[in-house]
C-alpha cells in the first residue's frame, strides 16, 4: 500500500440510534485502511441523498461488508492504494461510488468505482456525480434501453435524479416530460431542456400527457414515486413500453389493473444500486467515463447545486433533503478551511 500518512484519527459524521436528524453527530473514529482493489480517499465533499435518510431512519441497512457511515458518494484526493490497484496515483483528483462512509474526512472505495473529476468541474460540483450518474445510466439507458428519438417521462425532475436523467435523456435525442410541484421547480427544469413540464399540484399528469402525446404515450418511463403512480404509469406508457421503479416514495401499490400490462406489452422493472456487483458498478464507470464524461467537460451536461452545507451543518442538510423544497443536488463540505 502507498500513502501519505493520512493519520489514524478523522472527523465523521455518526448515528446515535436511528430516527430524526437529530441522532447525526460528529465524532473522531479511525481513519479506514483500503483493502485488495481499493483506493483511500481524503474526502473534499460528499452528495446527501434520500437512501441516506433512509438510512437513517434504520429502513437501509448497509450491505455486508460496507462502512456503517452514511454517504454514497464523494469527491476529494487520492491519499492510499490497496493492494493490486494500478489505475490511480497518489493526488489524483477523484469522485467515487462508495458503498457507504462518504460523510467523513477519509472514505474508501473500489478502484473501480473511482473517475477523475471531469475538467471544468468543481469538487463541490463532482461530489454530487456518482450517486445519481451510475443510477441514471444504470437505469435509463442500461435497464430501459432508451433510444434516441423516444420519449421519456421522470418523475420528480427536479431531485439530483431528476435534473440528471433530463439532461441526459435530452442529450442522447430523446423527447423528455417531467412532473414537479412547483412552478419554480418547472423553471428550473424547463432550463435544462425538459421538452413539457407538468405541475402534478395544479395538473393532472395522466391526461396531460395523453393530450400531448394524442394518447400514443411515452416509450420510457424513470419513477421514485410508486403508490397509485404504478397505475397512472402504465397508463400513460406507450404499447411496449418501459416503465423503471427506482424508489417508492408514496409507498406501495395495493390495486393495479394487470389487464393495461398484458394488453400494451409493457414491462414494469426496479433495481437498487448499492448490492449490486462490484464488477456491475465497474461496468457502469466505464461506461460514463466514456460516454457522459465528455458531455461534462464540454458543459453540455451539468451537475445542478441546490445548497452546500458545512459537515457540521448535517442535520440541516437532511432536513433539507426531507422538505423536498431542494432543487439539484445538496452537498456536504467535508475539507476544512
């Protein structure tokens, strides 16, 4: 292993029990030592995303194996290699998937899941790529196979997710709808492109979507929402359609009308990120590094900021996550100074 002698105490948030945010604290734990494949990374900034709360709330426990700590994503510097890793140096500047322990001053992760912050990028910016970038190309493109020339509808467009998966859909030619709830939110993703917006709190998305599209539908469809939107969505698919649940938010389904799966030919799919392979989430890397990062460095696609926050600010920066009120991505800043 080569390092810069980090030390071996750091800063971290912790959880005193589960509940509100009122059980994060900051404590000094060790600094973590990378294993076979690993990278040590002095953590710049990390993304707060809604499995951390999740998390919080003791409703996502970590994977085996995985740090205790909250956070999923960093960026910062390379300070350590494990065993076997060749891919990085000593100072690189990084952004990384991590399978937990992002919320503290030293974080691990695979080498794998570690790109070079793209030029033009800030590291505060950077910090908030992996989590929604490897779930957006993981979900939309891998999974549902959008195509250039299809339409595609996201839910909530105006989440990390959300802003993420306008941006790319449009720059990889396709048509984008979006639902928000709120006319400021229906600014801010009309900037990105988003071709038709809809205010779920004043218009009801399902006819909406059937006017515009003279009831053809949409080909592609990404939801966080679940409940009575697994209904509404097979409804406005399109025959063939693909319809991707990545989080339920309002809960589950109780009573859906199979008959509009079979007769359109649908097909309703989920995953979740953090289990998957090491090897899975490589496959990913590989793919954005050459396919998304370009568009980040050339700012055809970009990383939208709702607020930053200081490390000691974590409990706000959850209760901002929880508001819903965020626009883009909330970032905790970890670097001191």
């Amino acid at each position: 292993m080569t390092t810069d002698n980090p030390g071996e105490t750091m800063r971290a948030v912790v959880m005193n029990g589960s509940g509100g945010s009122e059980v994060l604290e900051i404590a000094e734990i060790d600094v973590p030592k990378p294993g076979v494949g690993e990278v040590l990374i002095k953590v710049h900034a990390a993304g707060v995303n809604r499995p951390d709360v999740i998390q919080r709330k003791g409703a996502y426990p970590p994977p085996p194996g995985a740090s205790p700590l909250l956070g999923l994503e960093v960026s910062g510097e390379v300070v350590a290699l494990g065993e076997g890793v060749a891919s990085h140096n000593i100072g690189e500047r990084v952004c990384a998937l991590t399978p937990g322990g992002g919320y503290a001053e030293y974080c691990v992760a695979p080498a794998a899941h570690v790109l070079h912050v793209p030029a033009g990028v800030s590291m505060e910016e950077a910090a908030g790529i992996p989590e929604t970038f490897f779930t957006v190309w993981s979900n939309v493109f891998d999974r549902s196979g959008l195509q250039s020339g299809e339409s595609f509808l996201v839910h909530g467009g105006s989440s990390g997710i959300g802003t993420t998966a306008i941006q790319l859909a449009k720059a990889f030619g396709a048509e984008v709808f979006t639902t928000v709830g709120s006319e400021e939110k229906a600014a801010a993703v009309r900037a990105l492109g988003a071709d038709y917006v809809i205010n779920y709190k004043t218009t009801e998305f399902v006819k909406e979507i059937g006017n515009i599209t003279a009831k053809k539908g949409v080909n592609v469809i990404l939801d966080m929402v679940g409940g009575d939107y697994v209904e509404k969505n097979w409804i406005v698919a399109a025959v063939e359609g693909r319809i991707c649940q990545i989080a339920t938010l309002h809960g589950p389904s109780e009573n859906v009308n199979f008959s509009r799966l079979m007769m359109k030919r649908l097909v309703h799919t989920g995953s979740t990120l953090r289990p998957r392979t090491n090897e899975y989430k490589g496959d990913i890397a590989r793919a954005l590094r050459e396919k998304v990062w370009p568009l980040l460095e050339s700012a055809r696609v970009k990383v939208v900021m709702d607020k930053v926050f200081d490390m000691s600010e974590v409990r706000a920066a959850h209760d901002r996550m929880e508001s819903s009120g965020h626009i883009g991505k909330i970032i905790l800043k970890v670097a001191q100074g």
